[in-house]
C-alpha cells in the first residue's frame, strides 16, 4: 500500500480519527481506485469502524472530496512556501516548480491518486484535477500582479502550461520507465532511465 513519505504531515498516532480515515482514503483510493474501494476497506486501514466514517463523512463520495480537498491544499502549502519576494522573481517558477516535484516525491499516494484521476475517464468540474487547475489560476494572477508571468497569453493558456510542467513528468515518466525496462538487455540500456522533462510552447 502507498504510505506518505517523508514530511508529509503527523505522525499516525497524532492525526484525528477523520484525518486517520483521509488519510487511509488516500491510499486506498491511490492503489485501488476509488469505486474498487468499500469503505470497511477503508475503516480497517485507519484502526476504526465503518460507522465512524459515516459519522464524519456521510458517503464515500464526500470521502473522496475531503482526499481531493486535502490534496489540493498540499498543493497550496507547497506553492505558498516559495512566496513571492522571497528571491529574484525569474526564478520563483521553477523555484515552486521544484517544491511541488519534491512534495509529490515525498507522497507517493497523492501521485497515485493523481494519476487514477486524470486516466479513469470520468473527469468533472469541481474534481481534484478541477481544483489544482483552479488553484493554478490563483498563481497566474499572483505572479501577473507581481510583474513575473506574461500576459500575452491567456490565463487558461498559463494554468495549462503550469499543470504540465509540474504533472506532465509525473504521468509520463512511467511510459519512458516502462519502454527503457523493456531492452533492459539490451548491451545499449544501461543505467537509469532517462529523466523526463516536459515543456510547453505556445
């Protein structure tokens, strides 16, 4: 089962039950989607009683909102810790780029999560990809105010340029993993797989 990494929140025997049953969520969702998931699955994974999970949540659906709803505020903190003035403005983006990458490194279940989200077909307005994509926003009308990010573009044209460039590896790089592993034989395959970088040009 994914576990969350270094630095990414309480210890377990800190949390509350509801954020145990989050976090527990999270996980499960991550490794086995979200319909996959019963929630007994998810109330023997957190130390506690189905009961309880609907006490504090209701539905598996409101479940799934509370991980989609913690997720993007992870990566609201995130960003947040590379705030603007904080150094020279042309290097804040990849600054909060390179914050996002080390968060994502650090909880592999958000990854997981992210990935199933974006791939299983069923995307809508107000899901966690929605959120991220919204928060995306929010930094473009930040760094625009801060005089950091161009307004030749338009704003929908920057959020998609931003969530490429900090998901666009997270999902591709187990293609380019998968495709290397396959000549893992071969004598020219040798060493890692070859580190994905991912732009956009308009």
């Amino acid at each position: 089962m994914a576990r969350h990494g270094p630095g990414a929140g309480p210890r377990a025997e800190d949390l509350t039950a509801k954020a145990r049953i989050r976090n527990a969520a999270l996980d499960l969702f991550a490794e086995q989607g979200v319909d996959a998931t019963p929630l007994r699955a998810v109330a023997a994974a957190a130390g506690v009683t189905a009961g309880l999970i609907v006490h504090h949540y209701g539905t598996k659906e409101a479940l799934r909102e509370a991980v989609d709803l913690a997720i993007v505020e992870h990566f609201a903190e995130t960003i947040a810790s590379v705030p603007l003035g904080s150094q020279p403005l042309d290097e804040i983006t990849a600054a909060r780029d390179q914050a996002v990458a080390d968060m994502l490194a650090a909880n592999p279940a958000i990854v997981g999560y992210l990935r199933r989200a974006l791939l299983d077909g069923s995307a809508a307005r107000g899901d966690v990809v929605s959120r991220l994509s919204q928060l995306s926003a929010q930094q473009v009308h930040d760094l625009r105010a801060a005089g950091v990010a161009s307004t030749k573009h338009t704003v929908g044209e920057q959020v998609v340029t931003i969530m490429v460039r900090q998901l666009g590896r997270l999902f591709l790089q187990p293609l380019v993993d998968r495709i290397f592993n396959e000549f893992a034989d071969d004598t020219d395959a040798s060493g890692t797989p070859p580190h994905l970088l991912v732009d956009v040009s308009h």
